[in-house]
C-alpha cells in the first residue's frame, strides 16, 4: 500500500543544504516505492538556510543590501521581504557566517557583526515592524559589538576614546545609546542551543575552537566587561538569558542593543510551517542531518522531528552521514540509517554527498514496509 511519507531533513552540514537533502532522500525514496506520495519540508533551525526556508514559507521576496562580511570585506548581502506583513528575514550566516571566509585565513579577534547593522537598518528603511532573525553559523565571537557600532551606539574607554574592537572592550568605561529608539518593533531571533554568555557553557569556550579561538580567557575578560558595563550603564542584563552564547554572544547583544527576544529556531519554524498538522496527515517522517548524535537528541530540530513523531504516533526515520550511538538514537528515531561506516566511506560520502544520500534513502524505502 503507498504510504504518505513527510521528508525533512536539515542541512548535512559542510555537504548538502537542507534543501538538496531533501531532493536527494525524494529522489532514493521514489526509485523504490513510486507509488509513496512524497512531500519536501526542509528544515532549519536558525543556521544556514534559515533565510531561503523561512522566506519560502511565508511567501517573502528577496532584496539585497551592500554591506560587509565578518572580516570587514564588502559583500552584497541577501535578506527577504514579506510587504503584506511587513515582516524581514535575515539569516546572519550569509553576512557574518563562518562559511563566507576562506577556511582558517582569519582569527575571531580580527572579525566582527559589523556588517550585520547595515542589513538590519536596510529592513527598518523599508518600513518593517517585524524581524525574523537565524544566527547559526556566525564565524565571530564579539556578542554583537560590531553591530552595536554600525547603528550608532558608542564605547569609550577611561580616557573617552572610542572603542574600535571587541579585543579591546576589557578597557570599556562608558556605553552610550544611540539617539534613536529600536529599529523594529518585533525582532525574533531563531536560536538553537541555550548556552550563555560567559563561563565554562558560554560561548567563547564552547563554539569558539571551532572559529579557530582558543584564546579563552581574553575573550572572556572582553565579553565580560561588556556585559558589565552593559548591567551598570543601561539596566541591560541578558548575560545569563538561555540562548546568549548562541552565534558568538550575538543572542546577548541583540537583546542588548536591539530589543530581541530569543526563540527556539525549531519552534519558529514548525510554527510557520505548521508542521503538526503536516505529521499529523503523514504517515511516516523522513528526517536526517550530517550526524546524529547527542546535539540531536539534546533539541536540536532534527530531533525535535522525532520526538513530535512518537508525540503524534507517526514513524520517524532518521538518516544521516553517521550515527555515533545508534542505541541512544532509538529514544528518538523508530529506525536510523548511516552513511558511514558501514554503507560507505567517509571519503566516498564527502566525494558525492548527493548521490550516497539517494542511494541510502533507497536502503530505507526498500525495508519499509505499511505497519
């Protein structure tokens, strides 16, 4: 009997975007049982893709703005555009994103957000009231500094110099706002961990080695004076808020400096995704990631998806480059599959990421079978 099968998956990270993930799991899935009624929801969670995603679902069209990347070099950044609504999608990753830089050419000190403040005046220009923001993927560790600076607010040291580099914010004296109020009335941020600002969880210690920084306990002085300065000076205090570690401390100073509230990147897009309702008219999920593992079944989306999956009483499949614990993965998943090591090589994966996906959602089609 053909089944009515909700393929979703993430992107494979360094691979496949969500997208081509799930064109590739259709394309496999098909082969086998052409007679399933397929339908493709990529996903994100607030990384890479969330702006192509989200836009797609609310029906947003795409503008673009001059501006910078994370090492200051001029870019033509993508945001999206929903006039009836008048709702902004702003996906950080491809303005100050790890993957806009040539891989291990900068280190975090010599990056910044800088280049994201143009982006977020370009939708406050046209008129948006509303803001939704993804911050995964940020390749700088500055708590937004950078973009604090490029709308109008000021640092100053003890000597009323002006602050030019996150590096040097353990001299902050004074933080003065700029003239005018928030630039949107709503800004959402899509985050997807919980980490805060500072300490052995923040986010100098946990995501910054893989920025390349491994100087921790200067980061740490930084960022700290800042949120100091911040509590003292402003009445603003986001340092322990879950989710302002996220993206390099961009969660805390978009609180901070633009009025943000944090939200679960999954629940921002099941939301406008309606996706209880589409796992409810399925009956089976088709999920997968580069790896599932313990960040998957910790509330990253792609095991949120398996989680709503038994929730609703619909099967979820999981299916990715690797599975580390595929016991711990049963909590989550009624069945997962693996590209490696048993299927294929890491290398033959990483060669043809596209096809070695089609083939394994072709694996699972062949052993699925109406309960």
């Amino acid at each position: 009997m053909s089944l009515r099968v909700l393929i979703v998956p993430d992107k494979f990270k360094g691979t496949l975007t969500a997208e081509q993930a799930a064109e590739a799991i259709a394309r496999g899935w098909q082969g086998v049982r052409p007679g399933d009624t397929l339908a493709l929801l990529p996903m994100s969670d607030g990384g890479d893709g969330f702006g192509e995603i989200i836009s797609r679902l609310l029906g947003a069209g795409i503008r673009r703005v001059k501006t910078m990347d994370a090492a200051h070099r001029p870019i033509e950044a993508p945001w999206w555009w929903h006039p009836a609504s008048r709702t902004a999608v702003i996906e950080s990753a491809r303005v100050v994103g790890l993957a806009q830089l040539p891989r291990g050419e900068f280190h975090p000190f010599d990056l910044d957000t800088f280049g994201l403040g143009a982006v977020l005046a370009d939708a406050a220009g046209l008129g948006a009231t509303r803001c939704l923001l993804g911050i995964g993927g940020s390749a700088t560790n500055d708590a937004a500094f950078g973009m604090a600076r490029a709308l109008g607010w000021e640092f100053l040291n003890a000597h009323e110099e002006t602050v030019t580099r996150w590096t040097e914010l353990r001299g902050l004296s004074t933080v003065r706002r700029p003239g005018q109020g928030r630039l949107v009335e709503e800004l959402i941020v899509a985050v997807d961990v919980r980490n805060p600002l500072l300490g052995p969880e923040g986010c100098s210690r946990v995501y910054g080695p893989q920025k390349g920084l491994a100087e921790f306990e200067v980061a740490e002085q930084n960022l700290e004076q800042l949120a100091l300065v911040l509590k003292r000076d402003c009445n603003l205090d986001f340092a322990s808020t879950p989710g302002a570690g996220a993206a390099g401390g961009l969660g805390f100073g978009l609180c901070s400096f633009a009025g943000a509230t944090l939200e679960s990147g999954f629940d921002l897009f099941a939301r406008f995704a309606g996706l209880e309702d589409r796992i409810r008219s399925a009956d089976l999920i088709l999920t997968g990631e580069g790896a599932l593992d313990a960040q998957t079944l910790m509330g990253k989306g792609v095991g949120e998806i398996g989680n709503l999956g038994r929730r609703l009483g619909v099967k979820c499949l999981g299916l990715a480059g690797v599975v580390p614990d595929v016991e711990g993965a049963r909590q989550v998943f009624d069945r997962t599959y693996a590209l490696t090591p048993e299927f294929t090589t890491r290398e033959e994966a990483f060669r043809d990421p596209s096809g070695w996906l089609e083939r394994l959602a072709a694996k699972a089609a062949s052993e699925t079978h109406q309960a």
